[in-house]
C-alpha cells in the first residue's frame, strides 16, 4: 500500500482527523574494546498512524503494508475517549537521506589523553562511536506535509581507574554536535574511575558548590517536567527562584526545525526573572490550555505515539564568566565533578538529593579529591542560590539532549 493509500484509508475512517509519521534512519557505529574491533551498520525505516474516530488511536509498524494491518486491529481495540488536537499546517520539501559520515576513530588519542589527565591511574577500556542520519515526515489531514533530516554523532566511554588493589570502572555517555571533545570526555572519564578512590569524605559541611557541565545538564533533565506542566507545583509557582539575570531556554533548532508532530521549532524561555515562564506544549497540551504548541510533542520511536517532552534544555546569562572565574569564586566548598547516582528531584514536594564524587576547594585551589558527598535540600533555594554561569557547554543524551554549563551555588549544605 502506497503513502497515499493509507493517506485515502485514515480519511476514510476519520476524515479530517489524522496524521502520519514516516520514519527512515541510518547509523555506522564503530567499537574498540582491548583489540576487540567491531563496525555495525544498521537502518531503520518505520512509519505510525494516529486518528480519531472519535477516540484517539494509534497504529506503527515497519512498512506501509504491515501499518495498513495495524490500522485494522488498532480499531478493534478499546480506547478512552479524547479529544482532537488542533493540527499545524505548511509544507517543507522532502530532503535526501545521505549516507552517515564514518564515525572518528578517536580511541587512540582518547586513550592517551585518559592516561595523561589519570597520571596512569585510569585506563580506556571501551569506546564506541556512532554517526547517524535520520529523515522524518509528517502528513495531517488539515494539509501539513514537512520533512527534515537530522544528524549526530553519540556514543559512550569505559574507562577503569586502579589504586593499589582497589579498581573503579567508569562509563560515560556522550554526544558530539560539532568536532569531538576528547579533553573534555577524558576528563570526565578520569574523574569517575579515579575519584572514587580517594576515600575521602567532604571537608565541609558547608559552603559553595561548584557544578560540573554534565553534572548541571542532569539537574536541568531532572527539572524539564516543571516545565511541562498542566499545573504549576506550588513552590514554583511563587516566583524569585532564580537571579533575574539568569533564564532556562528550550530550544531545539540547532536540531531540527519540526518536532514530531510537525509543530514548527521555537525557542521558549521556560524559566526568567526568577519564576516560570511560558509551559512547554505540543498538541494535546495546546489543545487542553486553550493555547499554540509551542514544538513539543517529542517521538523516542516511531513505535510510540509523540508525548509532551522537553527538547534542548540549557541555562542562559546576561553575565557568563569563564569556568576558571567561577573556579576562583569558591571560597570553601566542593566542586561536584561526577554523579554517582541519577540526581533525584521531588518536584511535588520541593526536594532534591544528590550524590557526587569531587574536589575540595579552598579560595579557589584544589585541596584534594572527594570519594563521595550528598547535598540535599529545597530545590527553591538551590536555585536561588545559583549566583553564576559559565557560557552554554556541551550537550548530554538525557535521552532529548540538555546542555550543560559550569554552575556556581552559594551557600549549600553537605553530608
């Protein structure tokens, strides 16, 4: 069955209340494990149907004939009532799928570098690097027909960190939108399979804290559901949260300029002046609010229907500084440098907790390093006491990506 088949089969059974979604993606992926080495080259095509009749469904599968299958049993099934979103409109010509460049074969250099910044306590063990491409499609029955192609390279890192006969293994995830940043993943890679070694406990109980790109990229991921909100947690909804000078932003067009339901790309500042600002939508939210998607409506798969989700989280200054200057700001505290567990936030109840591995630092030099400390506390005053930023650094999988930057917090508590 053609696209305009299923096209002329979703009007029949739901006129004026459909969409497709086309899916095609290519991805080479290079791996290198002691001598082991391995290069995948995979595809993937996929595409998924939703419509009212009057209740919503959804249908997905690998090729049109098996989605027209789907579509018939998806009928068959029972569903809740819902109502039909406003759908966007407009055209964007279809792009060609190129093939994916070869990922860089980068372990060489990056096991030298986790040597070096280790002084041989940390050792690369694993790295895999994949670059893909993927063309996506949307068609509605209100007249929308976009497409776009995206691409980025992703991966992870294992390294081991040995001390006498202990040993700490480490694995970090990474994404390159521009050249790869080796330093960068070395540095990270040492600290968590070296600083756990150290067997030292946090010197202050407290004092300033210095956050760490990925380790501020994970509280922005564990903060991105305030931001798609039906109601506004109470303690948020007060405002004077952060220093007016710094913002939250979502904007995912350096990635690609549709989201998953064919919404255009806009840049929304979710957080300002110290209190929230415009809520992430996509179309079932717009729709319920009374108000414009803002492109939020985010697919992980073709296999699932889009849900609201943040896209590209990242803080904003009027007055970035360079880390170094942030790093000379810290009188007595701890720069958090790795998690060693997912950062939880209670956004219901304003509480967060967090453990890290780090450095003490003293009028800004090092004193040593931290095996593993705890902050915890109202997530309302962590970032009322966030007082500066470095500029915008690298993005982090989150699984949507997050960028991270240097974060500097006054006055916080340690355990």
């Amino acid at each position: 069955m053609s696209p305009e088949r299923l096209t002329e089969r979703l009007e029949a059974l739901a006129p004026g209340a459909w969409e497709l979604y086309f899916k095609q993606g290519i991805s080479r992926e290079i791996r290198r494990a002691a001598r082991d080495v391995s290069e995948t080259f995979r595809s993937e095509e996929g595409l998924a149907a939703r419509w009212w009749d009057p209740a919503p469904r959804f249908a997905a599968a690998g090729d049109e004939a098996s989605l027209a299958g789907a579509i018939e049993r998806a009928r068959e099934s029972p569903v809740s009532p819902g109502t039909l979103p406003s759908w966007p409109t407009g055209a964007a010509p279809a792009p060609e799928l190129v093939a994916a460049e070869p990922p860089p074969d980068v372990h060489e250099e990056l096991a030298r570098l986790v040597a070096a910044e280790s002084r041989g306590e940390a050792t690369l063990t694993e790295l895999t690097v994949r670059s893909g491409r993927t063309i996506e499609r949307v068609v509605n029955a209100a007249g929308l027909d976009v497409a776009w192609s995206a691409g980025a390279r992703t991966g992870f890192a294992a390294a081991v960190g040995r001390r006498g006969a202990r040993a700490c293994e480490a694995r970090v995830p990474f994404r390159w939108d521009g050249a790869p940043d080796l330093p960068s993943l070395a540095r990270r890679l040492c600290d968590r399979a070296t600083l756990p070694l150290s067997d030292r406990a946090a010197p202050v109980e407290r004092g300033d804290w210095l956050l760490e790109p990925s380790v501020a990229a994970a509280l922005l991921a564990g903060l991105a559901p305030l931001f798609c909100r039906e109601r506004s947690a109470r303690w948020a909804a007060r405002g004077g949260l952060l220093a007016p000078e710094i913002s939250i932003v979502d904007d995912a067009g350096s990635d690609a300029p549709f989201d998953g339901e064919g919404t255009r790309t806009r840049r929304v500042v979710v957080f300002e002046k110290g209190g929230l600002g415009l809520p992430l939508r996509d179309l079932a939210a717009a729709r319920r609010d009374g108000a414009f998607s803002t492109g939020h409506g985010v697919r992980p798969s073709y296999r699932t229907p889009p849900g609201l989700g943040a896209r590209r989280l990242f803080f904003e200054t009027e007055r970035p500084a360079p880390p170094r200057e942030l790093l000379a700001g810290v009188r007595r505290g701890l720069f958090a440098s790795a998690l060693i567990a997912p950062w939880r936030c209670d956004l219901e109840n304003d509480r967060y907790e967090a453990e890290f591995t780090g450095i003490a630092v003293v009028a800004g030099h090092a004193q040593g390093p931290v095996s593993s400390a705890r902050s915890r506390g109202r997530l309302s005053e962590l970032l009322r006491r966030i007082t500066a930023l470095a500029p915008a650094a690298e993005a982090f999988p989150s699984p949507e990506p997050v960028v991270g930057a240097t974060v500097l917090v006054e006055r916080v508590s340690f355990d």
